[in-house]
C-alpha cells in the first residue's frame, strides 16, 4: 500500500482514538516525532519535513503504543492492512508494562 494512503488511514484511526495530530518542524535530524501527553490527553507530534515513510512509522508506532495501552481500542474501525501495518509496529510487552505503570 502507498505511505500516502496508510498515512490517510492511520490519521483517520488516531480521530477516532481522539489523538491529535500535527505537523511541526522539529528541530533533531534522528527522530521525525512521537507520542506524548499533554494535559492528560494524547498527542502525535511528526515532523513536517519527513518523508511519507517516516511519518507512516512514526504514526503507526505511536497509535500501536495507545492501543496497546488502552482496552476500549480493540473495537476500532481498521482496515486488515491498516492492522497488519500496527502489528508491526507495537512495542514490547516488557515497554507496555512500564508504560502503564507511569500512566497510571
């Protein structure tokens, strides 16, 4: 599937997560962005000079992580290539632990 079509998808499954989305010049050459928290809510911040690849990747790690943390995003509206394409990019069940112990 192209990287512009899996970036449709994957900005169309972080609406229904309630994660926003932004394009920001970010100022390092190594990470093209992520996931944070801001004021309890998720954001994903990627860098707007990445290219399609990147920012697939850096969405798809990032909602792979909130899924991977949140039950109630089991019942999402995705694609089978859209699933397959977070599969790949989930976290280590030991990263999900320490991830829900911080967030808790």
């Amino acid at each position: 599937m192209k990287p512009e079509v899996l970036l449709e998808l994957l900005e169309a499954a972080a609406e229904q997560l309630e994660i926003k989305v932004s394009y920001e010049p970010l100022q390092t050459a190594v990470v093209h962005g992520g996931l944070c928290r801001v004021k309890g809510e998720y954001r994903i911040i990627v860098d707007k000079r990445a290219s399609a690849e990147e920012r697939v990747s850096t969405l798809a790690t990032a909602i792979a992580r909130v899924i991977s943390i949140r039950p109630d995003s089991s019942a999402l509206d995705l694609s089978p290539a859209l699933r397959d394409v977070l599969r790949m990019h989930q976290p280590s069940t030991r990263s999900v632990a320490a991830t829900r112990r911080t967030a808790a």
